[in-house]
C-alpha cells in the first residue's frame, strides 16, 4: 500500500494527456535470443480498480511464460512483477491485472515503468525496452502545467489559471524547503487537482464514515509514488499544496528513514514551511496549552485521538520546528 503523509486536515507547458483508457502499445519487436516475436503490448488504466498489462506474443516454439515486471518510478521500492496465466502455444495473447484499491492503493497520477518478460520451451527468452506509463483518473481528461520537476494535471473544471495557481505554490515550497532540508530533487513530482471535492474523496483510500463526518482531506501527499491529490476549489488551495508538497519533500530528504520519521515532526516542517498558513493550527495550540490538553512530544510519533486533538497537535508540531529553527537554526 502506498506510504501517506500528512493528509491536511480542516474541522470546521501545456499539454493533453490521454485519458480514458490511457493506452500505451507498442509495435512489432524481434528477439534477440530465440524466435520470440512481440506483436503489441500495453498498459491501461482501469481507475480505481488497478492496472491491466496486455500482450500479443508469437514464436516457433511454444510460450510457456509471461511475465510483466513493474515499479513505480521514483519511489524506495524495488520492482516487483505478475505471471500471465495462459495456456502454451506459439501465438499468444493474455492479460495480467495489477490491483490499484484497498489494501493495494495506487493514487492517481502514479508513473509505472514497465517491460515484459517471454520464454518458450526452445530456451528462448525476450525482455521488452522499459515503457513508463501515467496511472490517471479515467473519469477526467487531463491537461497539464509543467515547471522543471513540477508537473500539475488538471481537468476542464479547473481550467489553466487555477492550475498555475497550484503550480507556483508547490515550485514555491520547493525553493524555501530544499535547501532547509538539504536536497536538490532530480525525480518529477505530480499533482492531481480535484475541483469537486466527492470526486477527490472517492479517489483517496477509504476512510470510515466517522472519520469522513469530522475531518475533512483537502489534500494529500503520496510519498512513495511522489503524487499530491489536491481540492483546488478550497479557499486555502495555496496552503494546502504548499503544505502537503514539503511532505513529498521530506520523504525525498529522508529516503527509507522516512517511515519513522515523527508525526509532530513531519507535520511541523510541513506547516512551518508553508507561507500561506493561517491562525487555525495556532489557535488549536492555544486552546490546548489552556485547556491541558498538549501531550508530549514522545507521545505524538502518531497523532491518535478525538479531531479536536489531532489538530491541537498539528499546532504543537509547528511550534516545536518553529523553535528549533529560530534557536539552531535552519
């Protein structure tokens, strides 16, 4: 499941991007060990279900396997693949289906690269050149904004101008961040805008109704696929992706390390970073030390508890980091 990040919480170029199917093929390849011939492959996207990976394949001996081999393009992870289940013969073409939902989440917006593996009963085996494919949402079609490592899909809803607006948000959290954080990113970082907020809830993984009732995502940053879903109608849009970019930044300073990097410390580089906060965390901070509800930082590796208290714990992480950074510091 994909690492998440600092989802933020509220109580109270251009260029078309395929989307609907999302269709990658390629054409007719020739191996060079054995007489394996690649007739077409693809990836399509089947959002929010997963990933179906297709090939037609041909040889003079029988194909007795195929395997597709995949990763997601800047993250921790290595690859991982999925054997086709077909039945042998000299003229193939199969299916293999990579779950995107529930326990196997892939966010909108991911990169996969990808190639097939084919072997034949005449010892002959064939790798396809690596192809890179962008899982989106097929419920929209896409447009994007670019700036460097930046990218920003947008659909009809939002429009251009709003999608710049995201764009120069995320580029300016990245160039106060970076050097506090002592990085120099060279993988591209994504960010899906959602203009209705229901169609980005029912992109994110599933959270219980309870938890739906009380706090509200408005946007949320996937470390290990280095993708940012955003509501972008919401009137604190420039905090929210500012916010949620420096986690992406974190997780790019901190590498696998960044499992176990702490809540209030997470949380409190990401708001602290963010030149559009507003008084809300503050105000909770407040309520709490008044209230005797602040706990301490050991207690906080986590943020558990009722949502009042979650957000009382958003304003002590930005606290803490505020010191630091004014005592030793950036």
């Amino acid at each position: 499941m994909a690492m998440v990040f600092g989802a933020r919480v509220l109580m109270l170029s251009v260029a078309l991007v395929l989307a609907g199917s999302a269709l990658v093929t390629a054409g007719t390849v020739t191996a060079g060990d054995g007489d394996i011939e690649v007739l077409e492959m693809s990836a399509e996207s089947r959002f929010p279900d997963g990933i179906r990976f297709t090939i037609t394949v041909r040889s003079t001996d029988e194909i007795d396997d195929i395997r597709v081999i995949f990763r997601k393009v800047g993250g921790p992870r290595g690859s991982a693949y999925r054997v086709f289940e077909f039945e042998p013969g000299t003229l193939i073409t199969a299916d293999a289906f990579l779950k995107g939902a529930g326990n196997n989440y892939i966010p909108p917006g991911t990169k996969i690269e990808y190639s097939f593996e084919i072997r034949d009963k005449g010892g002959g085996v064939h790798r396809t050149p690596d192809q890179e494919f962008i899982y989106d949402d097929i419920r929209f079609e896409w447009q994007t904004v670019s700036d460097g490592l930046i990218t920003v899909y947008y659909s009809e809803a939002d429009g251009e101008d709003m999608a710049q607006t995201v764009l120069e948000a995320a580029q300016g959290a990245l160039e106060r961040m970076a050097p506090t954080l002592g990085i120099e990113p060279i993988e591209p970082l994504r960010i899906v805008t959602y203009s209705n907020y229901t169609n980005m809830e029912s992109a994110i993984p599933f959270r219980s109704q309870a938890v739906r009732d009380q706090l509200r995502t408005e946007g949320i940053a996937f470390t290990d696929e280095r993708v940012l879903l955003v509501h972008s109608r919401d009137a604190s849009v420039k905090g929210t992706v500012a916010h949620e970019f420096i986690h992406l930044l974190v997780a790019e300073a901190t590498g696998r390390a960044n499992a176990v990097v702490p809540s209030w410390l997470n949380e409190g580089l990401a708001e602290s970073g963010n030149e559009f906060a507003g008084e809300d965390y503050a105000a909770a901070l407040r309520y709490g030390a008044e209230t005797g509800q602040l706990n301490p930082l050991w207690y906080q590796r986590t943020f558990v508890g009722t949502p009042e208290q979650i957000i009382i714990a958003y304003g002590q992480g930005e606290s803490v980091v505020n010191y630091l950074i004014s005592e030793y510091g950036a």
